[in-house]
C-alpha cells in the first residue's frame, strides 16, 4: 500500500471530568490495530504552573500506556471550542515492509518510520523553560533540542517539511520586540545554516494562552525518485518568506521574515500527500480587514482550495480569535459538507486583524 494510503489522522474529545480522567478517556479510545505516531493534546489550563503539571502527567500516563515505545508528545494550551480536551493522533497502518524506532532527546520522545520509500521523522513537544526564560530565549533552546534530534538521526535540517510553532500570546511584546517576530528571528537563525532548494517547511505560527513557545515537527528523506517534496506557492498571496517590512513587527533592524511556505507536498508515485500551513484571509501580503468572520472564512478556504489542486481535505484544525465566533464558524464550515475530522480553538492569529485560521492535511 502507499503512504498516503496508510497514513491515518483522528480527533479525539474528551466528556468533561477531572484532568487525569479525561485524559484517561483519551488513551482508552486511541485506534486499534494503527502505530501511534504522534498525540497532541489541546487543553485550557488557567497558569503555566498548572500547564507544567498537567503536560507531566500526560506524560506519566502515555508512558504507562505505551513503555518504552512513546509517540511523539506535545500538550497544547489552547482551549478547544467543543470540548474540554481534545487530542489530534496522528497513525499509521503498518506491513512488514515497515519498520518504527523509538528514541528519544532528553524530555522529546519521536518516532523514525523506515521503508523502502523513505525515512519519516515524527518528533515534537520541543519546548525550553516556560514562564522563566524570554520567548527569543525559549525559540533558541526549542530549535537547539530539534537540531540535537535531527542530527542524530542524520536528517538533514532542510529535510523537515511540516512544523507546528505555538507561541504564547503570540502578538503581545516583549519591550518593542512582539513574540512571533522573536521567534521569527531565532528560526531564521536555525534554518540559516544550510540551503533550502525545495523550499521551507510548511508550517503554523498560532498563539497560545500559555505554556511558552512549542514546536512539533515531521520531516524526511526520500529513498527513490518516484518520492519527491514540491513547495507549493499560492498565486493570490505573497510568499511568507518574501514578505516587506511593512508586516513585520520588531524595532531589530535584523528582522527577519516567517520562514515558511504557504504549502507543501510529498508525491509518492501518482499519489501525494499536502501539508497545508496556517491559511487566513490575506491577498499578497495584506489582511482582509473589517469584511467579518463569514469572508473571512470564505477567502480563507479560497486559499486552501488554490494550494491543494485536486486533492481532498482529510483533517482540518480551524483557529478563531474570539471564541463566541465558535457556532458561526462551525456552521459555515459544515456548509463545504467536507466530512472529515475537523478541530476548533481559541487561539491568537499572528496579526490582530484576523478573526481566523485555518491549517490541514490532504490527499490526493
């Protein structure tokens, strides 16, 4: 069977309870019969102290589910819109030409798929000291455990495809400095030290209420021709990395540009599989302003529609500024009639001025 054919996404909810019990529910309805590649969780904690403990037994708890053979792990704290805790699982449907190993980078556990078409990476939760250090500080020490983990996997760093980056309060600032242009800058750093011929990784900068800055990752190295990553550019906007000094927000003259591309593809044979970054409503490289939620939503699934061709949404993660925008969203959504696994949270957009966002995966 081919990748894209084995590859499975679900979405877990949790019936609220206490947070071990939740969390408990969770585990116990995880697929049977598939490789656990990858758990978040998406929670409201109320204080990074209270983050750090639950995110300690979450862990305590896949470990006693799991052994020694950990899933990539991240506990993300945002607040789902329907229910109390989420978990988005990311699995495989492995035959015996596959083969997992499971290792681990200090508190990071991540899983290596190998076949004959390629090596996949699926590693995350890369996190530095919440609530001590600055969130530059935080980026640095985050892009410093995953280059530790790429290294000893030998994966090249332009190798990663799809990254997840979790800022928290993501526009607010630190001195003149705002949060995402601060991570911006330490990851320009990190990807700096080598080319990138097919393009940045695909990736979301989303905010989060608290826990500091998070990264979750997957990346490869193609054995064959047949397999092969395209960067998939949107004709309507302006590439994230292009963009001017006019959406960047830092008084560093060193400022550096979101290093990501709008899209990318992995093609195995006549099949592929679309990594969709975090989309909004932006033409060139401007937002949609004052047009309201629903054309919002609407440029926002034009963009999706323009990056993906004639591939087929099969997991989305919907992003909204202002919780109570939950049902409207919820129902125009529905209206694309897209019967897929589908997740909403209460999350900052990377600019002030979008009520929405929204990332996925598809296939073709």
């Amino acid at each position: 069977m081919n990748y894209c054919d084995k590859i499975r996404y679900h979405i877990l909810t949790a019936e609220k309870a206490s947070f071990p019990e939740m969390v408990d529910q969770l585990l116990g309805r995880l697929p049977a019969n598939e490789a656990i590649l990858r758990l978040a969780f998406f929670g409201t904690p109320n204080t990074n102290e209270e983050y750090l403990r639950r995110k300690n037994l979450l862990r305590e708890k896949i470990v006693g589910r799991f052994g020694s053979r950990l899933p990539a792990i991240s506990y993300v704290s945002q607040p789902p819109l329907d229910a109390p805790l989420i978990v988005e699982v990311h699995s495989f449907r492995t035959d015996p030409d596959d083969r997992l190993t499971y290792g681990g980078q200090g508190d990071f556990p991540y899983v290596v798929l190998e076949n004959a078409t390629g090596r996949f990476l699926f590693a995350g939760g890369f996190q530095g000291q919440v609530g001590v250090d600055s969130i530059r500080e935080q980026s640095d020490t985050v892009f410093e455990a995953l280059g530790e983990v790429l290294k000893k996997e030998q994966i090249p760093v332009n190798q990663i495809i799809r990254q997840w980056n979790y800022i928290e309060r993501i526009t607010d600032f630190e001195g003149d400095d705002q949060h995402y242009q601060s991570f911006n800058n330490s990851r320009s750093q990190f990807y700096a030290q080598t080319p990138w011929p097919k393009g940045y990784p695909a990736a979301t900068g989303i905010g989060a209420n608290l826990g500091g800055v998070l990264v979750d990752l997957d990346a490869v190295v193609f054995k064959t021709a047949e397999a092969f990553i395209t960067p998939i550019d949107n004709k309507l906007q302006v590439a994230a990395h292009s963009y001017s000094d006019q959406v960047l927000e830092s008084s560093d003259c060193r400022k550096t540009t979101p290093k990501f591309e709008r899209a990318k593809s992995m093609t195995f044979g006549e099949r592929r599989l679309v990594y969709i970054s975090g989309t909004a409503a932006i033409r060139g490289e401007h937002s949609l302003q004052d047009v309201g939620l629903e054309k919002q939503l609407q440029i926002t699934m034009e963009n999706i529609a323009e990056l993906i061709g004639e591939a087929k949404p099969v997991l989305l993660r919907v992003y909204l500024k202002y919780p109570e925008d939950y049902e409207e969203a919820a129902r125009l959504m529905d209206s694309y009639a897209l019967q897929i696994p589908i997740s909403y949270m209460w999350a900052d957009v990377c600019r002030d001025e979008l009520l929405i966002e929204i990332e996925g995966i598809a296939v073709q």
